[in-house]
C-alpha cells in the first residue's frame, strides 16, 4: 500500500475506522490488528468500490465485515478490556477526565451487545441517517428507528 493511498483515502477516515475496531478489539494487540487489517483490506478492494454510495459508507462496511470475521475466528479467545490510555489519539479538542472516564463506560456497554447492534449504535453515534445505517449493515430501512430505540433501552440498563 503507498503511502499516498493512505494519505488520501485512509487516513481522512482513520476515526470511523478507529472507533469501529475499538469495539471490537478487547485488548490493545487486538485493536492494532483489527486496525491493520482494515486498512489492508480497504487498499485490497478498492478497485471494487463502483461509487454507488459514499466512500465512508465503503470504509464502514470494510470496517464491520473485518471486525466481525475477526471476531467470529476468536470466538474463544480471552479478551482483556481496551483502556482509553492505549487508544491512538484522533483530534480531540477536550480530554477531560469526565469525558474519558464516560465514553470508556460507554464503549464497556457497547461491547457487551450482539454485533449487529454495536454495529447499528456506533454508525448511530457518528450521525448517519437510518437510510445509511441500513445500506451499510445491509437491512432493511423501516427497522432501523426500533432497534436503534432498543438499543438504547439496553445501554441504559448496562451503564446503571
């Protein structure tokens, strides 16, 4: 992979990629693997990218298909919880401690749900419309809005 194909096309979305492997890495390792992998696999089926949808919306379903085969080959590994220390930063303006110490408890309930639904509350979080969590996870549209209510309902219950 050149490093002018990182620069370009990587790199400007090193935080969707970041956040997805974060919540699905239990360790440091894990997370740098994960991470790598994305970006290999981005670099590999680039040229499949036919520009029918956004290139983050390529970016986040390369992210959630690495993380998910990974995770499904290591179903039986012991995992240890990433610590927010070990996280490579990504422009951040505030690093209050009350702000570590609470996305650090929310990313702990995230992986607690099933695949699907960390998948559906991090593109949640990061502002997509129902229409393109439904494009990106591959489901259909109408359902989106209930499950992500649900969601919500279960962290809530996890982070009490």
């Amino acid at each position: 992979m050149s490093s002018d194909f990182y620069i370009a096309f990587i790199q400007p979305y090193a935080g969707i990629i970041i956040k997805i492997c974060r919540a699905y890495g239990y360790s440091q390792e894990d997370f740098e693997d994960l991470y790598q992998e994305v970006c290999l696999q981005v670099w590999r089926t680039k040229d499949n990218f036919r520009g029918n949808s956004e290139w983050s919306t390529w970016i986040y379903r390369i992210s959630l298909n690495v993380c998910l085969t990974i995770q499904k080959k290591e179903t039986n590994k012991t995992h240890q919880i990433l610590s927010l220390d070990s996280i490579p930063e990504v422009q951040s303006n505030d690093s209050s401690f009350d702000q570590e110490d609470s996305l650090s408890e929310l990313y702990k309930a995230i992986k607690q749900l099933s695949d699907i639904d960390k998948a559906i509350i991090l593109l949640y979080l990061e502002e997509k419309s129902y229409k393109e969590i439904a494009e990106i996870i591959g489901t259909n549209f109408s359902n989106i809005g209930v499950k992500i209510q649900r969601i919500k309902n279960k962290l809530k219950k996890l982070l009490k």
